[in-house]
C-alpha cells in the first residue's frame, strides 16, 4: 500500500458513519488507501483542526452566470419571471468572451470550494463568443472551464449542451441565443475533440441536452444514439409552468412524462430542476433511477416553484443539489432552502428526514452526496477507502461546531453557520482552501473585478 500522506482526525464522517481518533491514508493519486479508526496522531500526520466531512458534488453550474448575480433585480414593468431574467443573461453573454468566461468561472469555482463543494457538473452552453458565431466550434470556451477548474482545484464533470432552438417544434434561435448554439454533426464533433482533452485533465466528460424546447425528438435520438459520451446525461426539464404549458400545447404531454415515454431514462440521467410533476410523474421519475438535480436558491430566485421533495424521496427518488445561476455558492444556503421549502408548503418542520428521531441534516447530507456523486459519473463517494480524497474541515474553534456531537455538528453547520463553518477543503488530496481562504484568493479577485469592471463598462 502506497501511502503519499496521513490525516488525523478526533471526529470524522465516515460512510459507515460517524467516528473518533481516525488516521486516514492517502496515496499519490489522491485516492483514499486505508482508514484506522482509534488510532492516536504521529508526528508524520496532518491533524485536521475540526471535524471532517466529505465534499458535496455540485450538480448544477452555469458558471458564467457568477458575473451577472444580483444584476437582474431590478423590477421590469410587467409580471417579473424566468422568461424576462432571461433578457438580462442574453445581454451579459453579448459582452463576455473567452478570458471573461475562463475568469469568473475560476472565480465562482473558488467560492464553490469555500461554500463546501469538492466537484462540480458543468451544463455548458455558451459555446460561442457573440463575435465568434459561425466561425467557432465551441471547443475554445469548453477548453477555458477546464482550465479554470484546474486553476482552482476543483474537480470537474463537463457536460457540453445541444441547443439547437427557441421553443417546442423546432423554432428558430432567437438572437440572444446564437452563442449556445450547435447542430447535430457539430455538436458530436465537439464531443469527440474534447474526450482527449477531458481524459488528460481527469475531468469526466458526459452530455446535456438544454431541455425539450431546444431539441426536437430526432436530433435528441441522434445526438444520444451516436454515444461519444459514456459518462452522465442531464436535462432541464419541467421548470417553469409555461414550459408545462408549451409542451402540452405541442405534444399534447407533460415534460416529464413526455421525457419518459420517448426516451431511455435510467441511472445515467438527471433531471434539472423537475418543479412541475404531478404525483404520477413524481413517482415514474424516482423510479426510473434517474436524480433530481435541485437548485433551490436559483429556483427561489427566478419565483420557479418548490420541487416536491418530500414524495420523491418516499417514492425512493434520488437528488442532489446544484448552484445554477450562482445566486448562491454553498452547500448549507442550498440544503437550509430546500428543506425550508418544503416546510413553507407544508407547514410543518422537519420534511426531509429519513424517519423519526433522525437529524434533517445528515438526511440531506446523505441523499446529495449520493445523488450527486451519481449525477457527476464518479460511482464512488464520501470518506471511504477507494474514493477520492476530498472532504471539508469544520471550524473546531467555532463554540457551534466545538459543543455539537455527530448528527448536530451537521444540523448547526446547514442550519446555524452556513460558510462560517467552513474552514479547510481538501480536494484530490491537496487543500485548496486553508482558515476559509482560497490559495489564489488575491489573485483571482482581482482578476475577477477587473473583469466585471469591463463588463459594465
């Protein structure tokens, strides 16, 4: 057993559950070798200044996005939704190109990495600087996320986007969409200069299609017959009303299950957002072992309705949790708002919780870590030997975190501190972040500024 270097931890999240004095051994490929619990600390580890938790998956990025939070409210002088936001993230992606895209993505992956996440699903579709329609073929933009993820530290699952149209029946891209579009032919050419790319960074490399609206049913076929990506398929689906709307109008079926009936569903899927379900579709969507990609905070933001969590998970539905828009950078903010959603419908607490007497907390922890970790195509997640050393180190100086025992260490983390906690985060066995700073924080602010400054100007 190669053992590169030694974690000592007073109190870790194990995958089998909570456990004290544990040294953890990592070898040179950042992979997990060994974990002896009741162990005590030698002078060759590292010991950790609070308790340790895996990193959470991130689902759900639209890493360009970073640069317009808190631009877009402003009240319109109509009914304010989704559909007019919409008009606000056209006009950024008109003015941004690619060192802007590759700043602000390197940018929001580090406040990722603060807020608690060690990976992150990139859907990618803005594919082409506004000047550079007809001439690009999208594999300069893809190329500057992956850079950026590598810049920051964080791990990456690339899910390049087919988006071909502006509505349901194969409407012509409006203006504002030139930059995210491909054809078919173009798009799989795309996949196939990027697998090597993707292979030599370790980054996994699946496909998205943007939603029902953006592809008709024979370039859907087409571009998931042709498999040039064997790692996870992801979609937006059922986000909004009007979109439940359109696609009855159009097929005469609800999103999902119009998704379901025509198309292969099953554990390599992850259905974004999914709001709109009735109890038959909440049901055939947990069964067919897809996972709900959730995002609270950007669904609260755009007013899109609250996922109905509670009957997922009794159906035995999987989820994960997402940032999208990036109103929000931290796994407590999205945990804290999706189980506040489901207690503001309901009006009741304590919703999403594996039984009686168990905490919300580690409930939540649980699901999104698998669910997520299934979403990203990495089979394997937590602390555990054979998975991937990454994980997060609470504040122990905290009084919250210090006087808190097991399950509640989580519960005050998502329920009391949010990033406060945060403290240390170590991905693929290196520590990105250190006392709840990145190691390139200067720089990468700075950097960013002065890239929105450019962007406003």
């Amino acid at each position: 057993m190669n053992v590169g270097q030694t974690l000592f931890c007073e109190r870790v999240l194990l995958a089998e559950g909570w456990a004290s004095d544990v040294t953890i051994g990592i070898d040179s490929g950042a992979t997990i070798v060994s974990i002896q619990p009741d162990s005590t600390c030698d002078s060759t580890s590292t010991r950790l200044s609070g308790p340790a938790v895996p990193a959470l998956q991130n689902l759900h990025s639209h890493a360009f996005q970073r640069a317009m939070a808190g631009l877009a409210e402003q009240a319109g002088s109509t009914d304010d939704s989704f559909w007019t936001w919409r008009e606000t993230m056209y006009r950024l992606v008109s003015r941004m190109s690619p060192d802007d895209v590759e700043v602000v993505t390197t940018k929001l992956y580090s406040e990722l990495l603060k807020g608690g996440f060690g990976h992150v699903v990139e859907f990618h579709y803005f594919h082409h600087a506004l000047a550079e329609v007809g001439r690009s073929d999208g594999f300069e933009m893809s190329a500057r996320i992956l850079r950026a993820a590598q810049t920051a530290g964080i791990g990456l699952t690339h899910l390049p986007v087919f988006y071909a149209h502006a509505g349901f029946g194969g409407l012509d891209p409006n203006a504002g969409q030139q930059p995210f579009i491909h054809g078919v032919d173009s798009f799989l050419a795309l996949l196939d200069r990027l697998e090597p790319e993707c292979r030599a960074a370790d980054v996994r490399l699946g496909l998205a299609i943007h939603s029902l609206r953006a592809a008709t049913p024979d370039e859907m076929s087409a571009v998931l017959s042709a498999e040039r990506a064997a790692g996870p398929i992801h979609i937006h689906v059922a986000e909004q009303e009007r979109e439940v709307e359109d696609c009855l109008a159009w097929s005469g079926r609800r999103p999902v299950s119009y998704l379901l009936d025509e198309f292969p569903v099953d554990d390599r899927w992850c259905a974004i957002h999914a709001t709109h379900m009735t109890t038959e579709e909440t049901a055939r969507l947990a069964r067919s072992g897809a996972v709900a990609g959730l995002c609270p905070a950007t669904e609260a933001n755009l007013g899109d309705g609250i996922f109905p969590a509670t009957d997922f998970v009794d159906y035995g539905g999987r989820l994960g949790i997402g940032t999208d828009s990036h109103v929000a950078t931290s796994v407590a903010e999205e945990l804290r708002l999706l189980e506040y959603g489901q207690r503001l419908r309901d009006r009741r607490r304590n919703r999403v919780v594996s039984g009686p007497g168990a905490s919300v907390g580690r409930t939540l922890v649980d699901a999104s870590l698998a669910g997520g970790a299934q979403a990203a195509g990495l089979g394997m997640s937590g602390i555990r030997v054979g998975a991937r050393a990454d994980l997060v180190v609470l504040d122990g100086t905290n009084p919250f975190i210090a006087a808190a025992t097991d399950d509640q260490i989580l519960d005050r983390w998502i329920f009391a501190l949010g990033n406060e906690a945060v403290r240390d985060v170590m991905v693929r066995g290196q520590f990105v972040v250190e006392q709840g700073r990145h190691r390139l924080e200067e720089d990468i602010d700075r950097n960013f500024e002065r890239a929105l400054r450019k962007l406003a100007s």
